[in-house]
C-alpha cells in the first residue's frame, strides 16, 4: 500500500514536471506582439450592439497569414411588451384590452476569408452565406402576425489590426443579395398574404469587430 502510494506521488510529480515543460516551451514558441500561432479567435461587433442593440459573435478558425472558416450567430429584439392601449393607429378590440407585442431576429452565417498579412496589420476578404428569421405579433390588430425569412449571399472587405497577441480589432464592409419572403398571418394562423423580394444593397460599416485570440 505504501509503495503504491509513493508511486502515484512520484507519476502526479513527473506528470507535473512535463505539463509544466511544455508549458514553458509553448511560451517561448508564443510569438511577439503578432499571435500568430493561434488557431482560432472570437469575435464581437460592437456596432450593431450599440446601434440597434443587436449581438452579433463571430467564430473563426484559420491562420493569420491565409485565411480563416468564419461562422456567426445573430440575435434581436427579442421582446415583449404590454400595456392597456395601442401604440399602432389602430383601435383596440375590444376597447380597453391589453396592449401585447412580441417580436425577435435571429440570423446565421458561414463562410471564408482570406488574408493578406503584414505584422499586425491585415487585410481580408471572402463572402458569407446567411439565413435570418424575424417575426412579429401585435394582439391587436387581425394581421398582426408577421414571419420573414431571409437567405443571403455577401462579399465582404476589412482591415484588423493586432493591437495585442491575443486582442484585435477590425472593420469590414460589404455587398449583400438578399432573397426574403415576408407572409402576414391572422392570430388564427391563416396566411392572408405573402411578399417575395429580392434586392442588392452596399453596406458601408457591417461589422466593428473586437477579438480574442486563443
């Protein structure tokens, strides 16, 4: 029983000795004030969130010198609000009843990005592929129930400036084809009507990125 136990000892002691090894050896290997070493990185924009309370994250796995798989998760406006009139130019039915809304968004996207890289400064491009769900519903009015899905293609450009190993920030712009279908429902789930649009628009600023590299 004692031989066991000093052996164990002596296995915990060795295992430790080369976790920290390595752990000295990968410091050293940690590059200067570039991070190129790592593989992943997470993202947040802080454009949207403070411009329309949306939280986009970004997810990328790649190098720093060629290009990087990028995958993002989108939500809004999830909500909801009561009171006991209106804030439509409707008339409540029946007068007085409470006032309900509830609405939410949701978008995701995939896609790829290359890289041109100079020490801290980078350029990159690609495109993304993206599916968004938003929906509406107004208690008081008969087609108050609104659902739109969206599938979209975007090129995109940014530039991302390594201010830390591990920190960085980026801009990107982008064009964006977006193909939606927009259907109104009664609160008895009966389609009264169904838009299709397909439209191109620019989008100047599209992401103000802060990243964490690991």
């Amino acid at each position: 029983m004692a031989f066991t136990f000093r052996f164990l000892i002596f296995v915990v002691i060795i295992s430790t000795g080369s976790v920290f090894a390595q752990s000295t050896s990968d410091t050293q290997k940690e590059p200067d004030n570039t991070g190129k070493s790592y593989k992943y990185d997470i993202s947040l924009d802080l454009y949207q969130l403070f411009l329309n309370g949306k939280a986009n994250v970004m997810y990328r796995y790649g190098s720093w010198e060629k290009g990087a798989f990028r995958v993002q998760l989108g939500a809004s406006n999830w909500g909801r609000r009561e009171n006991n009139s209106s804030k439509f130019d409707t008339i409540p039915d029946p007068s007085g009843s409470k006032f309900i809304y509830k609405s939410g968004y949701i978008d995701f996207k995939v896609g790829y990005e290359f890289h041109k890289s100079i020490n801290k400064h980078q350029i990159f491009y690609g495109s993304d592929i993206g599916y968004s769900h938003y929906f509406a519903n107004n208690n008081q009015i008969n087609n108050g129930v609104l659902r739109n899905n969206t599938i979209s293609l975007s090129p995109f450009f940014g530039l991302k400036y390594r201010i830390l190993p591990r920190l960085s920030a980026s801009i990107e712009l982008a064009l964006s084809l977006d193909y939606y279908v927009q259907r109104a429902f009664s609160h008895q789930d009966v389609q009264l009507s169904e838009d299709k649009q397909l439209s191109v628009s620019f989008i100047p600023l599209r992401f103000l990125n802060v990243s964490y590299h690991f």
